[in-house]
C-alpha cells in the first residue's frame, strides 16, 4: 500500500500495529524507523499504510496476511474492565476474560470502551475491518445509553447534536433521544469515535455521567450477558456495517 494512498480503508502502520497489541504508537514509529517492519516485501517508511490485500512482517514475520483466518467477536465488557493488552495498574483486560481457546489469537479491540463504561466490544484480527466500523467516511452509527448525575435540559440537545469543541477536537451526536418520564437518562448515537466522546460532550455542557452502555454498532444489536463473548457469523459482520 503506497504512502499517499486515501483509501479510508487503509490505516497507518504506526496504528495498525499499535492495535494488534505490539506497542504504543511512539514504539510503533520507532521500530518502522529502525526498518523492522516490511510490507509486502518492502521495508516501511513512516506514513506508510496497510491494506486488505498487504501482507506485513515485523522482523521478518508474518503478522498480518489475507490468508489470515478473520476472527470477530462480540463482548459485553463489564465495568472495571480495559480495553488494552495489559494495564500498568493491574486492572483487568478483555483479554483476561476471553476464553482459553481465544487467548492465543492476536487480537484487538474496535471501539474501545473506557474502565468505568460498559457494553458492546468488538475483537478482531482484522484491521481493515475495524477501520470500516470505525472510520467516520462509512458512517456505522454506535448507539448508547447514559445516564447523568441531574435533569437533562431540553435546550441543550441542539448544542450535542450541532457540536461543542473540547481539548481542541469538534464532538458532536449524530441522533439524541430524550426520555421526559426518565430526565437523567439519556440515548446517544454517534457515527465517529473520539476517545471518551460522550463523556466529554456533556462535561462541555456541566453534566457528569453516572452510567455508560454501549448496546449496538450498526444493525448489530447486544444480548449477551455481562463478560460473556461470541464469535460473529458473515450475518453478523454485515448486520454492524449496514
């Protein structure tokens, strides 16, 4: 995959590699300066870009390969529970709670979910995949429901779904649904996934939120239990991208 190429469904190498669970994206960019990383033969620069049809190697092995056998799963992350590879605190990872025969896949997660929020978490070895669910260009709607710590003001969905800048990045809903028999609860969706979005929003706006579930990307809709997982049918995979 060339330098320049524009594909929405080509990602960095740098994040790419970072989402297998290699390293930070710092560390990523290191070791492609260092020339550790080929792709489809050919050492990698910086900017480089992997695609469906690549074949990436670190260190002269096989990481990422068409021929690679898809896996995605579905998880319903509990509380307390991250969504890296490992924690410097010790917490646990959803890594940690997948099942024996899954441990061993490299793996990574598509729209990670904070510590304290829960819900739907996909896992895959997949990267052009994930970058389809998550790329704002393809426009696969994540719906949530949250709840906050006081009564949502009516006048202030008009600022979630026009946007509010925070840290310097626009946030915006792309839909808000508003319960009057239920004030502090809320149903958000967005089409893009800025960390912590939601939480951020409605900071912006004075509001804290109490509880985060993320209940469905795309058509895909969540009814596993808590901590529970299953892997995804071809149905499945075409229900999150519609």
């Amino acid at each position: 995959m060339s330098k320049n190429s524009e594909s929405p469904a080509s990602v960095r190498l740098q994040k790419f590699a970072a989402d297998l669970g290699l390293g930070s994206r710092r560390e990523m960019e290191v070791w492609i300066s260092e020339g550790r990383f080929t792709i489809n033969g050919e050492v990698a620069q910086l900017g480089a870009k992997v695609g469906a049809k690549d074949a990436v190697k670190l260190d002269d092995k096989l990481i990422f390969s068409k021929k690679t056998k898809t896996i995605v799963l579905a998880m319903n992350k509990p509380k307390h529970v991250v969504c890296t590879n490992s924690d410097p605190f010790g917490a646990k990872t959803v890594f940690d709670i997948l099942p024996k025969k899954l441990k061993k896949e490299r793996l990574f997660c598509v729209g990670r979910l904070d510590k304290e929020s829960e819900g739907l978490v996909l896992l895959t070895n997949d990267g052009e995949l994930a970058n389809r669910i998550m790329h704002p260009s393809f426009q696969v709607t994540k719906r949530y429901t949250v709840t906050i710590n006081r009564d949502f003001i009516i006048e202030d969905k008009k600022a979630l779904l026009e946007g509010v800048t925070h840290d310097g990045e626009r946030l915006f809903a792309s839909k808000v649904v508003v319960f009057p028999k239920s004030p502090k609860r809320l149903e958000i969706h967005l089409n893009q996934g800025r960390k912590r979005e939601i939480r951020r929003l409605l900071e912006a706006l004075g509001y804290f939120v109490k509880t985060l579930k993320r209940f469905q990307i795309g058509k895909f809709r969540l009814k596993l239990p808590t901590g529970a997982v299953q892997e995804l049918t071809d149905k499945d995979i075409r229900d999150i991208l519609s």
